[in-house]
C-alpha cells in the first residue's frame, strides 16, 4: 500500500471515528434545547441572551435551515453546533451556578460543548460554519463591511 492509499486510510478511520462520536452527541440535543427554553424562562439571564437563545430555539425548530434537517445525520450537525455556540457565550457572560442549576445531563455542560464544537467543526462545511461564527461590527458603516468582506474574498481565493 503507498503512502497515499495509507493516508485516506487513516483519514477515512478519523472521520468515521468522529461520525460516531458526533452520533452520540446529537443524542443529546433534545437535552440542550430543553436547557435553552429554560434558560429563555429564567430571570437571572440578561435580555440579551435570551434573545439568542430565543432564536437559536426557533432556528433548530424551524423547517428552514443552512442544511435542512431532511439530510439524515449532517442536517442536525448544524442545529447541534448553533446550540453548543450559543451556550458558550452564556456561560462566558453569566454564572456557572445559572446554567448548572437547569442541567439534567451527567456530564460537565462545558466539555460536553466544546466536544460538540470540536467534532461538528469537522462535518460543517466551512461557508456554514463561517455563517453560524461570524462577526459583524455593528458600529462600522456598511459600504466599508462590503469593501473588507469582498478584499478578504479576495484574498482567500
């Protein structure tokens, strides 16, 4: 066997490795929507962050998706990360206690999200993935955000 057929090889095992990993995970997404709507319901949560975890609820939800939920496996991957993302954000920008305290899971809730952000970066393809993380400075005026979006189109291409 060359060094090539080798490396699909073991990049074939990776990945099939990681789809059963992200197998697992997803089972757990009913759970994580259940602590998003009490998260939503809880005082202590800012208004702000009920208003993404608001909307991450009607995203996962919703029929309409960046990739559609018909697609068996991949089609929740999204779903599963969108969650995991904003539950991050929640836990850098309110209380541990909070979040622990609407938990039923076993599992520590801050490993168990990296996991899920770790494994589905792997399967999202990367215009999605760019779409669920990325920035916009709400504060800089729009024609100069079309100008930087399409230089560093140009400049990744």
């Amino acid at each position: 066997m060359s060094n090539v057929q080798a490396d699909r090889s073991v990049a074939r095992n990776e990945r099939g490795r990681l789809r059963k990993r992200m197998k697992d995970l997803l089972m757990l997404l009913p759970n994580l929507v259940k602590l998003l709507v009490r998260l939503v319901r809880d005082p202590r949560v800012s208004r702000a962050d009920k208003v993404i975890l608001g909307g991450t609820i009607l995203y996962v939800i919703a029929p309409l998706d960046f990739i559609p939920d018909m697609i068996p496996f991949i089609g929740q991957v999204d779903d599963t990360y969108l969650v995991a993302i904003s539950l991050i954000r929640l836990l850098t920008r309110t209380d541990a206690s909070i979040v622990d305290t609407h938990w039923d899971g076993q599992i520590d809730i801050k490993r168990l999200l990296d996991s899920i952000i770790e494994v589905a970066s792997a399967f999202l393809p990367k215009a999605v993935r760019f779409a669920l993380t990325s920035k916009i400075d709400v504060n800089e005026p729009r024609s100069l955000r079309r100008v930087r979006g399409a230089k560093a189109s140009a400049v990744n291409e």
